[in-house]
C-alpha cells in the first residue's frame, strides 16, 4: 500500500486506539465479557450458495465526497428500508471523526433490523473493541487488515468467533489478499454446509490517495479470489450495471452504501441492485 494510504490509515488507527483508552476507563475487558456473556447470540449471516447478496451500509458522510445525510435521517428508518428492500446484512460506519458515525447508530440500527444482521464498520485496532460491538448488537465485525499485524488480527478474529459474530476483513491489494487468507483459513472452514458464515474476505476499491474508486480493482484481484469463502465487493457499485459486473467476476456480495444513502427510494435501490447481481451470478452458473 502506498504511503498516503498508510498516512490515512496510520491517523485512523491513532483515533481509534484513543477510543479504545477512553472506553476501557469506562469498562475493563473482563467487565466487558461479563456484560456480553448474558446476551442471546447473535443473528447468523447465511450466505446463499451460488447467488449474490448486499450488505446495506449506514453512514452520515464520507471523507471523500462530505455529508451524505442531514439532520432528519432517521438511522433506525434507513435500517428498516434496507430490510424491506432484502438486503442480506447491514453494515454501520461507527467512527466519528471523518464519518459522522457513533455506537449510537449501531444500537438503533441493529433494533431496528432485527433479525437482520447488523456489521460494525470502523478502524478497529483492539479486540475490545469486538466486544464493544456485541454490546451495542452487533453480529459482526469489518477489520482492516493492512491496520493490523499478524498477531492482533488473529486475536480480534478469535473474539469474534467466540461471540458467534461473524468477520469481514478487508484487504486493497493482492499480497493483503493472500497474507489474510492464509490468516482466515486458519481459524476454520468459513461457511458451514447450511450457508451460515463466520467469515468473509472484501476487497476495497477505494484509493486511499485521492479517494477515488478504482473499480478496476476488483477485476485484478477477481483471479485470486478464494472459492472456499464468499468475497465481498466494497466500495464503487452504485447501480445495477455495476451490481451484474462484480457479480459476474465472481463476488457473491457487494457493500453498498453511498448510492443508498443519497437514493430516495433506497429499498427500491437495493432490490434492483441485488436483482441485477443474482442475475448474472444464475448466468455465469448456467453457462
């Protein structure tokens, strides 16, 4: 990854430590177990064999294109559009500094949803910070791993598989790609037979130098893709031809949310959107 993008990531992962510092004056690790250990488990991500799905983001703003939504977006609404509209998961940016996000809109998001699953998305650093997700409803997890050596993701990791959550890790270029599927397979088979997965792998087309999709990216790395896990396509689908596309290379979900959260009819959006996906995925299975 280049220096700019590691400058962004570098400056996330400050913020986000001092969160974890702040929160841990507030509840000790062991506290924190304690106030997971009485929940239900959380809802299954069932990933369909074959198809094509969404993950359905909420989020305020973006860094690259400023504030996606005003004061009157109702999270808990947004949450229950995206479930009308079918959408497999939903995924809510927590970090505050350049999204807007809060724990608070995990909370209600994840109420609102309900049984859909709910993902929390955010510079995660410390395996803590999976337990503050279980807490606030989440059922699973997006860690970044070029944020994370070796040993710290694999701790987060195994936190979340002991909570039942499942974890998306996001990667940005061949070499993360590899490195975190050699971590991944470690931990276990990533689906079990009935669909239900603990783990997926995401490609992120974003670049963190200018902001700006390349959507090529996900026709580069479409050739490593693993068979024995679904990939998710992150960032860049904004409509349905983009939707057939990554299906078509092989991701069997994307993570959409800047193209929902400026629709007028975001469940609309996600139907055709995830339509246009099974679609071609049926195609490239039949041919």
């Amino acid at each position: 990854m280049s220096p700019e993008a590691g400058d962004f990531l570098t400056r996330m992962a400050r913020l986000s430590r001092a969160r974890v510092e702040a929160g841990q004056a507030r509840a000790s690790m062991p506290a924190l177990r304690a106030r997971v250990a009485d929940l239900s488990p959380p809802p299954a991500l069932v990933v369909k064999p074959g198809g094509f799905d969404l993950i359905a983001e909420v989020k305020l703003r973006s860094p690259a294109l400023g504030t996606l939504a005003g004061s009157a977006l109702k999270t808990a609404a947004q949450a229950r559009a995206y479930a009308r509209g079918g959408a497999l998961a939903l995924s809510v940016l927590t970090e505050p500094e350049e999204f807007g996000g809060a724990l608070d809109h995990l909370v209600e998001v994840a109420a609102a949803a309900a049984p859909v699953p709910v993902m929390r998305k955010d510079f995660l650093v410390d395996p803590w910070q999976v337990l503050e997700a279980r807490a606030s409803g989440a059922a699973g997890v997006l860690l970044i791993g070029a944020m994370l050596d070796d040993a710290v993701l694999e701790q987060m990791l195994q936190a979340a598989l002991e909570q039942q959550m499942f974890v998306l890790l996001e990667v940005f270029d061949e070499a993360e790609l590899q490195r975190s599927l050699r971590l991944l397979r470690r931990a276990g088979p990533s689906c079990s037979p009935d669909g239900r997965c603990r783990y997926l792998i995401g490609v992120n087309c974003r670049d963190l130098r200018t902001l700006a999709v390349d959507f090529g990216r996900f026709e580069r790395l479409a050739v490593a893709l693993p068979e024995d896990m679904p990939a998710v396509a992150e960032s860049g689908v904004k409509d349905a031809a983009d939707a057939a596309t990554v299906a078509g290379l092989g991701y069997r979900l994307a993570l959409v949310g800047t193209a929902l959260m400026r629709a007028t009819d975001p469940a609309s959006l996600l139907a055709q959107l995830r339509e246009a996906g099974a679609d071609e995925a049926d195609r490239c299975t039949s041919s």
